[in-house]
C-alpha cells in the first residue's frame, strides 16, 4: 500500500507501527507528499521506507496532479491507498480509477462537518460528541461509504486543540484496523456501498 500526506505524519506512524506486526495484512511500499516540507517525509524516511514529494503547484490540473501520482503508485506496483492528512481534493478520474482502493481517514463522525476547520465546525455547532471515520474515497470530498468510525465525547471547556487531539487517539486504532479489514478484503465497495464480509 501507499499512504498520501501533506503533513505531520502521525497516522502515518501509526499505520508503519501497525505494519510491524507479523500477521498484519498490507506493507507500506510507498510514501507520496504534495509537501516537500512536510514532517512525515521523515517519518517515512526513519522507517526506511520509499518517500516521493510531487508537488501539485508543478501541474496545472488536478486531473494532470493526479495521474503523477497514480503513475508513481503504479511504479511501486501498489493496490491500496491510505490517503492520511492529505490536503488535495482529487479528480474524478483518480476517485474512478483508484475507486473501491483508495481510503481517507477524518477526524468528524461524517457525515457530519467535512473539510476544514473540523473540530471548531463540531464546537460551534454544540454537539456533545464527535469523532473520526474512516471511509472509501470518492469524487466528492470527504464523503463515500463508510469503513468505520469512532467516537469521543465532546467536554466543557474543550477548544479545537483539546478536542482534536481527543480524536487523534481513536484515529491512530481506527485506521490501521480499518485498513486491514479492507486489505484482507473483509469489506468492499459495491455499488457505492461498503459491504462487509
Ligand atoms: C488527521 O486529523 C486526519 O484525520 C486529517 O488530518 C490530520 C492529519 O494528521 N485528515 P497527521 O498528518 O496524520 O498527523
């Protein structure tokens, strides 16, 4: 598999830490950041494994930046993508070429307050608890079928700073579970729907 990144890198760590483990079903082949700069280039560089920047600003499409990264998953001879803090909306043609293999994780209960600014859109709105998903990636952002989820409460005084790093917990469990019941194909996406085993 490969995971797509823009920045710190710590779900990320997770999946590599998840990785390690004897029986665990996918290896992380490939590391892609739209970032030079970004911190979990050298996450993947301390975990020995492949790391490539393409940054979007060299093309002047989406669709044009999309097919430079399907061109390298494809030289790492990938089959799952784990898209982890990535911040690029993809094309159409990358959510049909890559549809059924290509996961994002975000930290709401979506359907609930996709895009930026989560955790504030969650305090703002005085909801009482929020969470992370995990879900198969389609055109639209932030939506497609959902893998899993977890929740957290939302407490009194939280700001988006104690409430995100509440679900930055539960993040780095969900997504490496998630992952493996996809790449040992316990669920799938049919007919826009996850389907599970
Ligand atoms: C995570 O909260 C993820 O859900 C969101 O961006 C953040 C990335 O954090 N999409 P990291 O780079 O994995 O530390």
């Amino acid at each position: 598999m490969a995971v797509l990144i823009s920045g710190r890198g710590s779900n990320l760590q997770s999946l590599i830490d998840a990785a390690k483990a004897p029986d665990y079903p996918a290896q992380i082949a490939l590391v892609v950041s739209n970032k030079e700069n970004a911190a979990g280039l050298d996450v993947a560089r301390r975990a020995g494994i492949p790391a490539r920047v393409i940054p979007h600003g060299n093309f002047e499409s989406r669709e044009a930046f999309d097919r430079a990264i399907d061109a390298a998953l494809r030289d790492a001879r990938i089959d799952l993508v784990a898209e982890a803090g990535f911040m690029r909306i993809h094309s159409d043609w990358f959510a049909k070429t890559w549809e059924g293999k290509a996961l994002n994780i975000h930290p709401s209960l979506l359907p609930l307050f996709p895009g930026i600014r989560v955790h504030q859109q969650a305090l703002d709105a005085g909801v009482t608890e929020s969470g992370c998903t995990v879900h198969f990636i389609v055109a639209e952002l932030d939506s497609g079928p959902t893998i899993a989820q977890a929740a957290v409460p939302v407490l009194p005084g939280d700001t988006a700073e104690t409430l995100a790093a509440r679900i930055l917990v539960e993040e780095h469990k969900l997504y490496p579970a998630a992952l493996k019941l996809v790449a040992e194909g316990k669920v799938k996406l049919e007919n826009g729907r996850a389907v599970f085993a």
